[in-house]
C-alpha cells in the first residue's frame, strides 16, 4: 500500500460510512485514526448511538458488489456464518398490493442482521496495521488554522471518569457522524455559512421483532417484502437473516406507527394487504420483545452549494444525506461514496473539499431521486411535487404493474432498485414496450387482501 498524501486522517464515526472511508484512507495515510462514542470492535449487536442497526437492513446488488471489490471474499465469508444471501428479484415483492413476478438476475442480497454486518467489516479494517480505533470517546469539536482557513485537528473527551480534553492532530478530518453531525454548526463557528437543507416529512416508525424461523415461513424465498404504496400504507419486510432466525420489521408513515405490544404488533402484521407475513408469525416463537424506531424525515445537506469550505475537511454517509431507510440504500451509497473517496485519494493530493463534495452530490442525486421522489407519491408528505415527479411516479406505477406480468420489468426494476442502473434505464423504448403492453393507464392498485 502506498501512503503518500499524510501522516494521519481522523474519521469520525464508526459505523459503515467510517469503516470504509477509513479502509480507502489507509492506502494513502501513515496512520488512520477512527473515532466513536460508543465502544465498536468486537460489537455484534444494536449500539445505543445506532438504534437503527436493530431493524431490517439488506445490502443488495450495488453495496455488495463493492464491498467484495473493498474486501475480497467478503460475501463468502458471510455465508459462511450463515447470513443468508439471494438473488434480489427472487425475494417475494409486493407493490400495491400485487406480487412481482420473480426473476433470476445475478443480483446478489445479503440480509445480515445490520450490527453483524458491520462487525465483520469493521474487523477486516481493524485488521490493517495503519488503522486504529478510539472507543469511547466524545467529540468536541474541530480545531483549525488561526485564519479557520484549514482544519487541523479535533478535540475529544474519553468517557474514562477524570479523563480530560484531548487534541488529536490531522492532516485530514472526515465526518461521517451521521444524522447527527455537528459539521453545519462548526462551519457556523468558524465563520462559514451553513449548508441548505431539503428535507422530505415522511412520519415513519419501524417496528421490529425476531422469530425462530421455520421452513415453512419463507415456502424457499429469502423475504416477503409488502412494500408501503398511498393505496396500502403499511408496509413490511419480513427475511431470513440466519440459520434459524426471521426478522420482521413493520412500517407506518405519518404517524401510524406499528405497535410494540404483541396483540398490537400482529393485529398491524395482520392488516396488511397481503396475508403472508401475518401467517409466517402469527404462531410462531419471538426471540425478543418489539423496539421502534422512528424516523421523522429524509434529509439532505447541499454542501457542494457552499461558496466556502474549510480545507482538510469531508463529509460524507447520512452526514452528508439520510434516506428514507425503507428503500435500503445506505450502506450501498456509503460504499459508492467511498470508492470515490479512493479515486480523488489516488491523485496523490489531499482531497480538495468543493470536488469532493460536488462529486458526492452527483453520488447521491440518484438515489435522492428515487427515495425522495417515491415518497412524494403518498399525499400526506410535505415537499415539492415537481412535474417530473408526478410522471415518474405514474410511470413507476404502469412499471410496477407491469413486472406483476414480465420478469424483465421486475429485472429492470430491481436493477435500478439495487443502484445498478439510473433510472432512466427503465425509460428505454425496449422496457417502455414491455410496461406499455401491460398497463396503458395507470392501473388501480389491487384490494387489500389481509389474514382472516
């Protein structure tokens, strides 16, 4: 490995965004320095800084692929532990009601439970000579050149009982923090301008519980995913994420949020639209109580509109923008986003903040695009219903009703569901054919069909 660029990088925040900002890092620095508050290695289950980690996670099609380009071997490891893996369009798909025909495309899934996923990957970084990890410890704040022009360091606190401030040097700070970074509130502080928001109000709770799984649950299919359309707005992702273990995780937007209580909890599985995930756990054994999450909106940080910036400084994963997590997109963002850290990296110069940021905007303009615009379908969410998201949306609607009947729509689909193609791919004439052929109009979505 070459490490040409610094002596040492500091990233802040050890989650997924981190762990592979830090492993494209060590190619180019001496040292790598990784920062959380919680304690990281070793940590197969839900931190309390990442209580998202305990529901449905899947990294499909485009995430693995470079996470197996990062880590060779990464996805037979997995397996080898028993974390189910699947072709994406083979997954039992519900939209408005009506199932997807399946459909073989080399599109490989895999349903880890999120905390496992991320320890394994944090191993293999923590297995680099030039990598370390600071457990632990709060972040400060950023220190900078006496004209804030450059950024040379943060200063944190062990939260060791008597511990003091500390100052860690860098010649490179990445904030990968997470919904909750303060990078917008040290700009501010440093006399820089705070980056514009766009936020889409989506009101959405996960709730989630495991069960012992049995053959029968799944009938040979990796999940059964009801996914949320306006005409059914409950929703649900029901998967294999062991050997013996199922993970469902129900949703509910804009405020109807699945109950936590067993009765509760069943009664939203059961008014589903569809009965399948009510019927694989209605008698079946939990392995834990139910936990909620919510998630009030999706939000994106324009950066890369700022007019100033302070060098040395990065930003990137949900610091940078936080999708709405029903469209599983975040950990494969955050492996694109680090393979184009590595390529501004291997110019052999410190990364210049307003090319980065500008490129990790165009990283993340698609799935913005395809997360933000699916959200506006549902009337009650706030935001700005251009006009190319009222076509896009009917379009997907024909689109959807159309791979009910043709596994190539379902292919194409998943396709650009799994980040492989724009979406524009699915407005080629060939697909627009296909879609056509079935579903001229908008169809209506089907009648909610849930368990007696």
């Amino acid at each position: 490995m070459t490490r040409d660029i610094g002596r040492r990088a500091v990233v802040l925040g050890g989650s997924i965004a981190g762990i592979l900002a830090a492993r494209v890092l060590a190619e180019h620095y001496g040292r790598v320095l990784v920062v959380d508050r919680d304690k990281v290695l070793g940590v197969a289950e839900a931190r309390r800084g990442t209580p998202h980690t305990r529901h449905a996670h899947g990294l499909h099609a485009r995430g693995q692929l470079n996470l197996e380009e990062l880590f060779p071997g990464f996805t037979d490891e997995l397996r080898a532990t028993g974390v189910p893996t699947g072709d994406l369009a083979e997954m039992r798909w519900f939209f408005n009601g009506r199932k997807l025909k399946p459909a073989r495309t080399g599109l490989v899934s895999v349903t880890a439970p999120r905390p496992v996923l991320e320890n394994h990957i944090r191993a293999r970084v923590a297995e680099l000579a030039n990598v370390d990890f600071l457990e632990e410890c709060d972040i400060l704040g950023l220190t900078a050149t006496a004209d804030n022009g450059r950024i040379v360091g943060v200063r944190v606190r062990r939260r060791a009982t008597g511990s003091a401030e500390e100052l860690l040097a860098a010649d490179l700070v990445v904030d990968a923090t997470g919904r909750g970074s303060r990078t917008p509130a040290w700009l501010e502080e440093f006399g820089y301008g705070r980056p514009e928001e766009e936020r889409v109000k989506v009101g959405l709770a996960y709730t989630t519980r495991l069960f012992r799984s049995t053959p029968e649950m799944f009938d040979g299919v990796q999940s059964i995913n009801p996914v949320a359309s306006p005409a059914h707005p409950r929703g649900a992702f029901f998967g294999q994420v062991g050997k013996d273990v199922a993970i469902l995780s129900l949703t509910g937007i804009l405020g109807d949020h699945p109950p936590t209580d067993q009765a509760g909890f069943l009664e939203f599985a059961r008014s589903l639209p569809v009965p399948d995930v009510y019927r694989g756990v209605r008698d079946a054994e939990p392995l834990d109580d139910a936990v909620s999450f919510k998630f009030p909106a999706s939000v994106r940080r324009r950066y890369e509109r700022l007019d100033r910036f302070p060098a040395r400084l990065l930003v990137l994963g949900d610091a940078l923008c936080s999708f709405n997590p029903v469209y599983g997109q975040g950990m494969s963002v955050a492996s694109i986003e680090a393979l184009k850290l590595r390529e501004h990296l291997r110019r052999g110069t410190v990364p210049e903040p307003g090319a980065f940021l500008r490129d990790m905007a165009r990283v993340v303009d698609i799935p913005w695009e395809i997360s933000a615009g699916g959200d506006l379908d549902f009337p009650g969410v706030e935001g700005k219903r251009t006009l190319k998201v009222r076509a896009g949306n009917a379009y997907l609607a024909r689109l959807q009703y159309a791979a009910t009947k043709d596994a190539s729509v379902t292919a194409g689909f998943m396709r650009v569901a799994g980040l492989m193609d724009p979406p524009t791919a699915l407005m080629r004439p060939a697909m627009m054919a296909r879609v056509f052929r079935h579903a001229v109009r908008r169809p209506a979505p089907d009648r909610s069909r849930p368990a007696a």
